[in-house]
C-alpha cells in the first residue's frame, strides 16, 4: 500500500529524511511543505543562513544515501582545529583528530535538495514552497497550510498516513500535541541571544581558514567566526539575552563601540558596511526544547530541533537532527509492517540520548572566563593528549566524544556528568550576579 507522507519543515532534517524515505522503494509518497521561500531561488544575501560545522554523527547519516556526502563536502570546508582568541592577540589551539565540515544552513538545505528533485520525479515527491502550516487534525488526519507567497493562493488542506513535525524549535505540528493525552512540553530560553555576522575574507587576512576562530569579551559577550568555501567569513556574536547591551542599539558608532570595547580584534576587522548591516539585523533568541514523546499513534512524528532544540553551543544540533533520520529509518528496517511500533520506539530510544544532549549543550561551556579558561581548556587538552598516548586506558575528551565518535549522547553524559554539574552549579551563580 502506498503511504502519504506529509514532512513539514525543509530543514536539514525534513529534507534529508525525504531522501531516506523515497530511496526505499515504491512504498513512500513524499510532500514536503515549507514556510519559506525555495532557497534555490533566494539570493544568498538576503537569506537568514548560520554557519554550520558537521561531525562524524551528521557525515555518517548523510554517508548512507548514496552521493550525498560527497555533495556536502563539495560545498564545505574542513575545519581542523579551534583557534581561541585571547588577550593581547595570544591563541590557544585545540587541534581536532577528525575534521569536521563547515558550510552554512542554507547551502547544505540547497545541496540535499537538488538531489531531492534530481533523483525523483512528481510522482512520488511534491515539495511546496511559501506554505505555512496553521492547523492539524490529528484525529481526521489532515493537515492546513496558508500560502504565504507575494501573491498568496489561499489555505489548502491535505490528508495524510504519516506526518513529519520537522518544522524546527518553534514547531506548528509540535504544538498540535499538546491537546493530546499525557503530552509534556518543556520550552527554555537560552540564555545568550545572536546576531549574524558576515566579513568578505579579504578584510580579515589574519584568519586562518580551516580553523573555528572564538573571542569571548567579557560579560557574556562571546563570537565565533569561520571561512566558507566561497571566501565569506561568517560567524555569530553572541551576547546575553536579559541585560542585553546591543538591544536598543540606533546608531553605527553604538555598533563601533560595542566591537571595540568587547571584542577588539573583530573590531579591527570590520568593514563599514557590515557594522550598519550588523545594526539593522535582527536579534535572534535561541529555545531549547524538551518533550516527553515524539510521536502521537500510529501517524505522527517529530524531528529534529521540533524535537530536541539545544543551544548551539556544542554545534550538534543539526547533527543531531540528522542522525534522528538514520535511527528512524533504521527503526522502519526493525518494524517493516508495524508503523505504530517504530514510532513508538523512536520515542522510547531517542529521548535519554535527546534529553542528555539538551543537558550537555547548556552546561559543558561554563559562562565565567575563568572556569573555561583555568578549567575546561585544561581538561580537553590533557584528555585528548593522555588519550593519543594511551588509548587503552584513558578515554577521548569530551569535545571529542560528541563530535569524533557516534557514541551516545546519554552515555557521554553519564561519563561527564561531575563536569556537567559543576558547570550548572557555577552558571546559575554567573546568572544570579549578572541579574
Ligand atoms: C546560531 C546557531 C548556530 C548553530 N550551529 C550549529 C552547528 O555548528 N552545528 C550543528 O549541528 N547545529 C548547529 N545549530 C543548530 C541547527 O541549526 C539546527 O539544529 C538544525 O537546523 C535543525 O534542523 P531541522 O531541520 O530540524 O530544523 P530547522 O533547521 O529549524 O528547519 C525547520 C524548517 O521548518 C520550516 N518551518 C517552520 N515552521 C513552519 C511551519 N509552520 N510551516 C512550514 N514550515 C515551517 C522553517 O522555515 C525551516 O526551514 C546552530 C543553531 C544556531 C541558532
């Protein structure tokens, strides 16, 4: 029997899991609905894009369809270590064993859908841009979209077997759930807010490419910047969500003397045009996102950040996301004639590694200076050196364990979780003298 399956959101993980899906042979029908416009035709500067970086748990889920990686590492750059930036232009190195990828949301979202519509035809997958979703009815097993196009078309409802909640940290579908039984839903405010920040490469010659360069200013205030592939470094300026000192921001020297005072050496990298395009930007806030179960009957299921939004602290969330794509799909190998059992299972074997991962990424980096400069920097150094000389007994560190291995998240919590509690402990201190 041909199933229906209605994927909302053509984020990294709707989209990747329309390929995962379509691949398996004739049994999927596949229509993916999105918000936004086609990012195909959306030129890149005027896109809301982030700089992505990709580990092991995100290539190896993109590994298993066939030319999909070999297309994301097309587009991306590799990154082999951080640079952290510290006073007075001194650096500390934290080189990485494996490299990760670095490209930004929008080119890997572009990558996985020309292969999309490359590889099959109308017949079996439909993909609908500028359609919002307003409405589902679990019960009739429909689902409402408004078309939010330059000259919109009106509300179209459509039916479904399977529906996929993969709509992001602000999910519609997800908040269908909350009508039903036994439905918990915990919604947290990061406590650091961003804005994008985007530098022409020539403008920034003393940057390496291939490394993930950090500053962390004082006060909360900390930025990340890396190369791309095409020569744009982007990154993103982080800074505290309450107390914010960029809110009320009207003026390009507010913006000057914000860099100056903070973050000196981006400071000097600055061109004009990007400290007024900086001004105008919107602020972003960041949720993160804990739920208690995933799927609702035998035809719904949520994905990804719609799932378990982090914080982007550790850079795993569309990691993360991706890797929800290969275990469901591993769970419909499990349960070939049994929808409502792999669904069931997705949320009974997902949420301790979902739910360790929220953990993880708010307190592995504590917000004092002093804990991550005295501490945790030690820590990762001494553990990746013990390790490479004696891996039989002393274990990867722990940036190492989320983004070298596949092992997880719970587990790596479980190992870290003195580490994780202190962090917690000193950050509500940190926030409690900010306030
Ligand atoms: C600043 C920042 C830096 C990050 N850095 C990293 C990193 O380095 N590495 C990493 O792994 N992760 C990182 N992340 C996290 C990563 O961006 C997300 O985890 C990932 O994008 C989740 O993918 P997704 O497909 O589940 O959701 P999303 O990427 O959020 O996609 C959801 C899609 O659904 C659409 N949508 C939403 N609502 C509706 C609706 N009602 N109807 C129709 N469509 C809808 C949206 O337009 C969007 O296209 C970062 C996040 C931030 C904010």
């Amino acid at each position: 029997m041909v199933k229906r399956i209605v994927i909302v959101g053509a984020g990294p993980s709707g989209v990747l899991l329309a390929h995962y899906l379509l691949r398996r042979n004739e049994q999927y029908n596949v229509e993916i609905y999105e918000r936004r416009s086609d990012p195909q035709t959306v030129p890149f500067s005027s896109a809301r894009t982030i700089p992505l970086s990709l580990n092991q748990r995100g290539m190896t889920a993109l590994s298993k369809v066939e030319g999909i990686l070999a297309a994301v590492k097309a587009v991306s750059l590799e990154s082999t270590g951080s640079l952290i930036h510290q006073k007075k232009g001194k650096t500390q190195f934290l080189p990485r064993k494996k490299p990760i990828l670095i490209l930004d949301r929008m080119r890997l979202v572009v990558t996985l859908l020309k292969m999309l519509t490359q590889q099959y035809n109308s017949d079996r997958l439909k993909i609908h841009f500028d359609h919002q979703c307003k409405q589902v009815d679990f019960e009739a097993k429909t689902v409402t979209f408004e078309n939010t196009a330059v000259n919109p078309t009106g509300e179209v409802t459509v039916d479904y077997d399977l529906l996929i909640g993969a709509d992001g940290a602000r999910s519609r579908v997800r908040e269908q759930f909350l009508s039903t039984n036994q439905f918990e839903l915990e919604k947290k405010y990061f406590p650091s807010a961003y804005k994008p920040i985007f530098l022409p490469a020539e403008s920034a010659t003393s940057l390496k490419a291939g490394y993930l360069h950090t500053w962390r200013g004082t006060d909360g205030i900390f930025a990340t910047l890396v190369h791309d592939i095409d020569g744009l470094i982007s990154g993103i300026v982080n800074f505290p969500r309450e107390n914010n000192p960029i809110l009320n921001f009207s003026t390009k020297e507010q913006v000057w003397q914000f860099f100056r005072e903070y973050l000196p050496e981006i400071a000097e990298l600055l061109p004009e045009s990007e400290v007024e395009a900086f001004l105008y930007r919107p602020i972003s806030t960041i949720l993160t996102i804990r739920c208690n179960r995933y799927h609702d009957g035998d035809s719904v299921l949520l994905i990804g950040d719609a799932a378990h939004a982090t914080s982007p602290s550790l850079g795993q969330g569309c990691n993360a996301s991706l890797e929800d794509v290969a275990f469901f799909d591993q769970l419909l190998d499990e349960y070939p004639n049994d929808i409502a059992e792999a669904l069931k299972q997705f949320t009974l074997r997902r949420k301790p590694d979902a739910h360790a991962l929220v953990e993880l990424s708010d307190y592995t980096f504590p917000l004092s200076s002093k804990l991550l400069f005295l501490e945790l920097f030690i820590r990762l150094r001494t553990a990746q050196f013990m390790h490479q000389l004696f891996p039989r007994y002393f274990s990867p560190s722990l940036s190492q364990l989320l983004s070298e291995t596949t092992i997880p998240y719970s587990e790596i919590l479980n190992f870290h979780k003195g580490w994780i509690s202190r962090v917690k402990q000193a950050n509500e201190k940190f926030l409690e003298r900010q306030s």
